[in-house]
C-alpha cells in the first residue's frame, strides 16, 4: 500500500503538480479521443459533453440518471459531475475490459490482448506491475504523461488508465502486429512502395512528437505497429522525454544497440529531436534491403560497423576526423578504441534497391554530427516522397494519409499468408 502511495505521488507530480492522479486519470479519460461513428442523438451529444468516445456503449439507464442529477444539456458540466458520470460508465475500471490472450511479459509489466465492453472493440492491455521497488513506475510516468497530450494518426492511442494497489493498466488500441513482424511475413522483402509509405508515416508521427519536443529514444521496427490497413503507429513511449533545453543532459543508455547513433555510442548525453533521426535511417535500410544495417553485438562492434561503412561518405579518410567530426579527437571513448583504417565502401552496394533520392535521403539520416541529420519535418518534404502526391503534407494531424486515394500499400513480393503469433508489442 506504501508503494503505491508513493508511486501516485510521483505520477501527480509528473502530470501536473496541482493535481492528485485520480484527477490527472480522469482528465486523461475526458480527453480520449477515437474516430467517430454513429450513435444514437441523445448519445452524440452525451458523448460531445463528456468528451466520449462516439461508438462507447451507454449502460441502460444512465441517460435518465444524468438528466435528473445534472444542468441542461446546453450547460458544461463540473469537473466533479464529469469524472463521476466517467467513472459510472466504466472508465479506470478493470472489469470494463475482457482478457483474452497473454501477449508478452517483461520484467514489470505483462501485455494481454482484450476487449472494451464500452466499444466491443479489441485492446492491449499493458498490466505493470507495482510490487517493486524502482522501474516500472518510471516508465509508466512517462508513457502516461507524454501519450495523454499526443494525439496523432500516426501515434498508438491510450484510451484509459487503470490503478490498482498492486498494478496500473494502460488500455491501448490494438494493432495487429509490428513492423519487425510484417517484414518477417513478407520473407524481408518489403515492395518499395510500401517501404515509401511506411517511412512517410514513422516521419509524420516523428514530425508531430518533435514540434512538441517529445523524443521517443527507443526507435526500432518492435516498436512501430502496424494494422491490416497499413497505418503505422509510434509506441511505448516508456523512454521517452519531453525536452525543453537543448542542452539539458540525458543518459546515454536508450536506444537499442542496432538503431543507437555513433555520438550517443561513445558516451554523449547531450542531445535533441536528432537522436530518433539516426533511428529512422537504420529502418529505412533495413525496410529496404531486408536486413539490419548495423547488427553489431557490442558498442565497439556497433561502432566498428558504422565506421567501416560510413566513412567514405564523409571524407577519403577511413576513420571519424575533425575534418567530417569537430571534436572527435577530444573524445576519451573514441581514443580508447583505436579504429582502424577501413576500405572505403558504396553504401549503394549494400542497398540495391533504392533509387538515387532513396540513397540521398538515408544518407541524410545518417550522418556522424546529430546536428547535421535532417529533421523529421523537413525529410517528409524530401522528393523521395513525390509519388506520394502533395495532399499527405496538409492531412490533420488525426487523420490517415490511407484517407488518400492515390495512398494503397501494393503486394509485397515475398509475402507469404502464414500466421504469425503476437508478441509483446506494446514491451520494452
């Protein structure tokens, strides 16, 4: 009971400082948002008035209820009425969600696949568990308070929030799989097309997180998720931060290896918006080719790895120099390693099936000095993208580019119709 005590402490703090979490959760169930569906009249404008969901189920008997202990329909409501009319519809409470199947399970948290019985619709249901001392509560602070303020098409929706005193479940739409399992089932030979259009998304969701100063930090294919329509997702947000100072000092221990930028490799904990760039520019190669560009084992392999086929980008030289790199040769870490000199490589070679504006823009992404990697905003206007037509540049931010006749995913060439098993998508 003490744990979570304070662990309610810590997350009001977080969500804002002049309120408790109950009041924190229930603002986030106001502001839920999901696309909106036909309903009956009376039920559109108790939806509008409570901020609801429009395909939510209404228990019989509440409209009645509501009316008699609350204003005119044409007067706001109370916070006080408003939480309390949430609270009796089902919101923060287990028992509105059916387990079906176990998805996955880490250290302090396990994934369920569900079922809302406001919407009949399916959800993920993230159960953290709080009967440890330090962790879960971290990550769990941050995915709540950053995913509460985004909302995107190109963003996993958190639809409610359940406490408990030995867990906290995060209700989360569900998708089918993620882009480590579509690129499985298609043999890892993605259309090119496809590969246009996923990269288009992961950037659009990137382009909204950063105009809010929101890092994710752990980009990778497990954590892109995917529907049947082809609408790519951002999740876990776990390490996450929202960044106010350019300068402000993180660690430098996020990231998995693979999609982990040379600078934050060698020890930098200062950095900004360009940390996820260097991410985006290991899966697009990866949607490209089949494979991971840098499958290094440890950092100095990962480090190897990048030199080795990088370099010859930059400058003739083999290895980092101030000249591609000011102030590599100060670096301790870089030193310490003693790189040696490699054969310059194409990186054409290693990508065959990418056109020269396909080249250009990943090479765009990957460049030694974060400041020089292109920003989300400005690679979703790169020319690459021109197959796409100019109306995916001025969608609202909640809308699908799939909206967009001229946006449809083609046939992958190695697809093969075999069923997969979900995994933990929605885990660290």
């Amino acid at each position: 009971m003490e744990k979570m005590k304070r662990f309610k402490k810590r997350l009001s703090l977080t969500l804002r400082s002049s309120q408790t979490i109950d009041e924190s959760l229930s603002e986030l169930a106001e502001q839920m948002t999901i696309e909106d569906g036909g309903t009956k009249d009376n039920g559109t404008d108790l939806n509008k008035r409570l901020s609801l969901p429009a395909d939510i189920r209404i228990p019989d008997g509440y409209l009645e209820k509501l009316q008699l202990s609350s204003p005119p329909f044409d007067q706001p409501l109370s916070r006080r009425s408003r939480r309390a009319s949430l609270s009796e519809i089902g919101f923060g409470k287990l028992e509105t969600y059916i387990k079906l199947d176990k998805l996955g399970e880490g250290t302090y948290a396990t994934v369920f696949k569900g079922r809302s019985k406001l919407t009949d619709n399916l959800v993920a249901l993230k159960e953290i568990r709080l009967e440890h001392e330090e962790g879960a509560p971290c990550t769990a602070i941050r995915e709540v308070s950053l995913l509460k303020d985004l909302k995107h098409a190109n963003i996993v929706t958190l639809h409610d929030i359940v406490h408990t005193d030995k867990s906290l479940t995060l209700v989360f739409e569900y998708l089918d799989k993620d882009l480590k399992q579509y690129m499985d089932d298609c043999g890892n030979i993605m259309s090119m097309h496809n590969v246009k259009i996923f990269l288009f998304q992961i950037l659009r969701g990137l382009s909204y997180c950063h105009k809010r100063k929101v890092l994710h930090r752990d980009l990778k294919p497990q954590n892109l998720l995917i529907n049947d329509r082809g609408e790519l997702k951002l999740a876990d947000f776990g390490l996450a931060r929202a960044k106010s100072v350019p300068t402000k000092t993180y660690s430098n221990e996020v990231v998995t290896l693979w999609y982990r930028p040379p600078d934050v490799l060698l020890g930098s904990s200062e950095y900004s918006t360009q940390i996820d760039m260097w991410g985006v520019g290991c899966i697009f190669y990866e949607m490209a080719a089949g494979r991971p560009l840098f499958p290094g084992s440890t950092v100095e392999d990962e480090l190897h790895l990048i030199f080795r086929l990088l370099d010859h980008v930059l400058t003739p030289s083999s290895t980092p120099t101030e000249e591609n790199w000011p102030g590599i040769s100060s670096i301790e870490e870089f030193k310490s390693y003693n790189f040696p000199k490699y054969k310059p490589q194409l990186i054409i070679n290693h990508a065959p099936r990418l056109d020269g504006e396909g080249i250009e823009l990943l090479l765009s992404f990957l460049k030694y000095e974060s400041k020089k990697r292109i920003s989300a905003e400005d690679a979703m206007k790169h020319s690459y993208f021109r197959q796409l037509g100019m109306r995916v540049h001025n969608l609202p931010e909640n809308v699908s580019i799939f909206t967009l006749k001229e946006v449809q995913l083609q046939r992958d060439p190695g697809y093969r119709n075999t069923g997969y098993t979900d995994s933990s998508k929605y885990l660290r």
